[in-house]
C-alpha cells in the first residue's frame, strides 16, 4: 500500500504535527515572557542609572565636568590607546609566528601563549609592583604594560583564528612571485584579517575598561575607577550614575568597533579556501628569534605573575600555616560562582533555544539586549542594579507585612543573592554566546524528524537540542565559573558585610600593603583560571577558527 508523501515543514497540518501546531501560541506567550525576563537584569539597570544622574543633585554636574570628568577621560582614553597597541602588536604578531613559520617551541608556544587569560589584571599589577618597586610601575604608563600583556591572548585567539582560515591560494601566489614574509603580512595577512582584529582588541578594551583593581593600584584615574569613587568616598550615588553615563557612550563606541569588525566574517571564510597554507621552515638564529619573541610576551603575563604567587607561598609556608579564614572565603567564592554559574545556563538557554523554535523580532531583540550585559562595566551595572534589587525587597516586605505583620528586611539587596543577581547580568551573554554556536552546528533537519514522529516542541529541546549542547554548555560553564571566580568590581559594591571572596580577599592584603600574605589565594585564583584556557585552546585546535572570541561575542 502506498503511503503519501511526507514533508518535513512544522507547519504542516497532518498527524504527526498537530501536538507541534497546537502548541505554537502557547509557547509563543512563553518564549516573549522568557525572553523579556532575560533582557531585564541588563535593561534595568541602564533605566535606574539614566534615573539616578536625572534626580541626582544638579549642582554636582558642573564639578564633575569641570574637575572630574576631564582628567578621568584623558586617562582612560589613553590607557585604552596603549592597551590597544601592546594587544594589537603582541596578540597579532604572535598569531603569525606560530601560524606562518615552524620553529623551535612552536607547538609548546600554542599552548603558553594563551595562558595570561588565567591571571586577572589587578592581581598582576600587585605583583609587578612588588617585584619591580624601584620602576616607574605605579603610572599610567605601568598599567598600560601590565594590563596590556594580560589581555593580549584576546588578539592572539582572534587572530590566529583567523590566519588558521584563510586560504593558501594568496600566499602561495604572492610566494610564486617572490613575496617576502613580511610582504605577505602586510599586504595580505593583515587586511584579511582586520575584522577578527577589531573583534579582539575590542573585547581587550572593554575588560581594560571593567578594571579597577590594577587601576586603582597603580594610580591610574579611569572613569570605571571615578564611579567607584564618587559612590562609595563621596557618598554620590547620582554623580556615580552619571559618571557611568558618560561612560556607556565609551561603551556604545567599542561595541560599535567589534560590530563592525564582524560584518564581513562570513563573507571572508565563504571566499577562501580551505587548504591551509604550508608553514616556512625558520633555522638558525631566525627561529630563535621567532621563538624568542612568543616566549617574551608570556613571560611578562604569565610566568613572572605566576611564579612569584608561586615563590610567595611556599617561602611564607602558606600551604601549611595559611589563615584559616581562606577556607571559608574559598567556599563562599565556589558557592557563589556555582550558584551563578547554574542560573547563568539556565537563562543562556530560556533566552536562545525559543529563537530555534520561534523567531520573533521582539525575542532577538531580547536577546541582543541580555547580551550587552558582558559589554558593560561591572561597576556601572552594579550602581544600576541596586535600586531595582531595593525595590523587590520592598515589594517582598509589603507582602510579607500583609500577611505575616512583620518585615523579612533586605532579602536581596542585603544577601550573597545580589552578587549572584549581578554575575548573571554580566555573563549571561558568555551563555547564549555558546548555546548560539552549540545551536548554529545542530542540522534543522534533526526538529524536523522529531515533529514528524510527533514531538512536540518541549520534548524537542530536551531530547534533540539539549544532549546536543552538552560540550556547549560545558565550556560555557567553564568560562562563567571562572569569571565569577575573579570578578572584582561589582563583587566590591554589591558584597554583604563580613562576606569575603577570594578576589576581594587578595584586595583587602593589597590595599593594606601586604599583598605576598594572600598570595595562597591569587594563586587558586590563578591554578582555576587555567583550565578555560587550556579548554580554549584545545577547542581552536580541533576545530579551528572556533575560540573565545566567537563564543564570547553573543
């Protein structure tokens, strides 16, 4: 008997698709809720700071323009500058080396250079002020190196990414016709390759931006420092917020720059081919060179940090006699970062899974809004989250006054919850950038099987989708957990009293002078941070042009 012919569109009205159909407004409704509650932790704040800078105290603006605001701009403009070469040159100009030439070290170098990621900014300036007290290290000059050299591997992943993709055809033409290296650098490599540049540089500034610890330790008065100053010094909430909104328009300018660096990403990859080009052979001091010159900017981020942390320890016996404090801050810390790390998945996935299955404007843009949350300062977003977070405790309060007749008191703004409110604003889009990839390689025609079998869209995502993004969703965990780890800055504002993590507990020893005493606890800070990073880069290997830098972006 023949059968009728099937098709595979889940808007077809046959027996198979009718549990799919019935289901579309229901989870429309759904997927709108879903996607506006994602969006609010980021969209609120930015609300409550254009509310606080607009009922602050009018008389404040004049001060900050004309004593504030100026000074703090030239600084931070400048920092960015220099940051933005020293990543550019070292990211870029490493890149090349390992991906054009083979020297000695070159396979060991793609799995060092990455590694400065695994050290936060302020621990390395603790450090490089205590080894090299007698430089100059405490200026604007002293962070531009030592946050440059931090956050290099931003350019590095990007680019080599980037050389990994593009096609030998180029090279080996320009090489047939007697093209040196550096010839090929210049007038191929690096044009090609400017978007997967701008992407990294871009997200290099916004964490240069996000700092305070290295800036405040080495004299450097940012705008992201000026918030955190006229906030909790000069007790000015309102001047605060209006720091930070002249701050957002820095902000709109970077992401602008990565935008505008990824627009023509896959028209580059779909142009080239795929054969990659062969890697010239360097002897002699030439490849001692090249491998001098990886070798240079890894130490500077990564093994004069690590190996004093290293040194500190076990020549002040931390790791026998440490404080015994570090176990309860060590908890508290992988506490809250577990906790976060569970609802940042959670919501990574409620924003980007109801775009596979209904695509609305309003849901993308829901999307889009959630993941401007990792472009903002954490300072910034912690100002702006603490009026809405005040005002659900007072709504818990009302409540509670109604049928109880007693207050529960600041539930969230006065608890650990506030910090794990906080880290899932700012690193949701670390989530949904990875569900977004995880879900991109994941064949449409997988749904369409399991609507025909009669899967509705519920069971679709958690037999298809969902045991598909299992290494998504793992490396996403991965990342967030140590970014919540090292988080400084609204960690700082939004702590409850007498609760410490790791990060603000090496602040504490730093600000007081004695920062080799916590050492034990930037070298945790550290140790974890290395395995994202070998993560990442066993990802670009297996599978290159895929590193942090696309499943960062969001």
């Amino acid at each position: 008997m023949n059968s009728p012919p099937l098709t595979l569109s889940p808007f077809d009205d046959g027996p198979a698709f009718r549990g799919a159909v019935s289901s579309w407004p229901l989870l429309k409704v759904l997927a709108l809720a879903i996607a506006a509650c994602v969006a609010l932790p980021v969209a609120l704040p930015l609300i409550s700071l254009a509310r606080f800078a607009w009922t602050g105290d009018a008389a404040l603006w004049p001060h900050l323009v004309a004593y504030v605001l100026p000074n703090a701009a030239v600084q931070t403009a400048l920092l960015l500058a220099g940051v933005a070469v020293i990543t550019a040159v070292a990211g870029a100009g490493t890149a090349w080396l390992v991906t054009t030439f083979q020297f000695p070290g070159r396979n060991t170098m793609l799995w060092l250079l990455p590694l400065p990621l695994a050290i936060p900014t302020y621990i390395a300036a603790y450090v490089y002020v205590d080894v090299f007290d007698r430089l100059p290290i405490r200026s604007l000059g002293g962070a531009i190196f030592v946050i440059g050299f931090v956050l290099y591997p931003y350019v590095y992943l990007a680019a080599r990414a980037m050389f990994q993709t593009q096609g030998a055809i180029f090279a080996d033409a320009a090489r047939t016709l007697g093209a040196p290296p550096w010839r090929l650098l210049r007038d191929i490599t690096l044009p090609m390759a400017r978007p997967a540049l701008a992407v990294g540089v871009a997200l290099a500034l916004l964490e240069t931006l996000n700092d305070i610890g290295a800036c405040e330790y080495l004299g450097v008065q940012t705008l992201t420092l000026s918030v955190f100053t006229t906030w909790l010094n000069r007790g000015s909430l309102g001047g605060a917020a209006q720091i930070s909104l002249a701050m957002l328009a820095l902000v709109a300018g970077l992401i602008a720059l990565e935008r505008y660096g990824r627009r023509r990403q896959s028209y580059q990859s779909s142009a080239q081919e795929s054969r990659i080009a062969t890697r010239i052979e360097l002897t002699g001091g030439a490849a001692w060179l090249a491998a001098l010159a990886c070798l240079t900017p890894v130490t500077l981020g990564f093994f004069i940090p690590g190996g004093f942390l290293l040194r500190e320890t076990i020549r002040r016996g931390l790791l026998t006699g440490f404080d015994p404090d570090l176990l309860r801050h060590a908890a508290t810390t992988v506490g809250l970062a577990l906790c976060a790390t569970a609802l940042i998945l959670l919501l990574g996935l409620a924003a980007t899974v109801p775009l596979r299955l209904v695509r609305l404007r309003f849901i993308a843009a829901c999307v889009a809004v959630a993941s401007l949350g990792y472009a903002i300062p954490g300072t910034v977003l912690a100002l702006g989250l603490l009026s809405p977070m005040v005002a659900v405790d007072e709504a818990i309060n009302r409540v509670s006054m109604a049928v109880t007749g007693t207050q529960v008191g600041l539930v969230l703004a006065g608890s650990s919850a506030a910090l794990v409110v906080a880290y899932a604003a700012r690193f949701v889009a670390i989530s949904i950038g990875f569900v977004q990839a995880g879900l991109a390689r994941v064949s449409t025609e997988f749904d369409d099987v399991a609507r025909l079998l009669g899967a509705g869209p519920l069971t679709v995502v958690r037999s298809v989708h969902l045991p598909l993004l299992r290494p998504a969703l793992w490396g996403a965990a991965l990342l967030v957990f140590v970014d919540c780890l090292k988080e400084l800055p609204m960690t700082l504002l939004l702590r409850p009293l007498n609760v410490e993590t790791l990060s603000t507990y090496v602040y504490q020893f730093a600000t007081r002078g004695s920062f080799e005493d916590g050492a034990l606890a930037a070298l945790l800070i550290v140790a974890a941070g290395i395995l994202p990073v070998t993560y990442i880069v066993r990802l670009a290997e297996s599978a290159p042009g895929r590193t942090e830098i696309e499943l960062r972006q969001g």
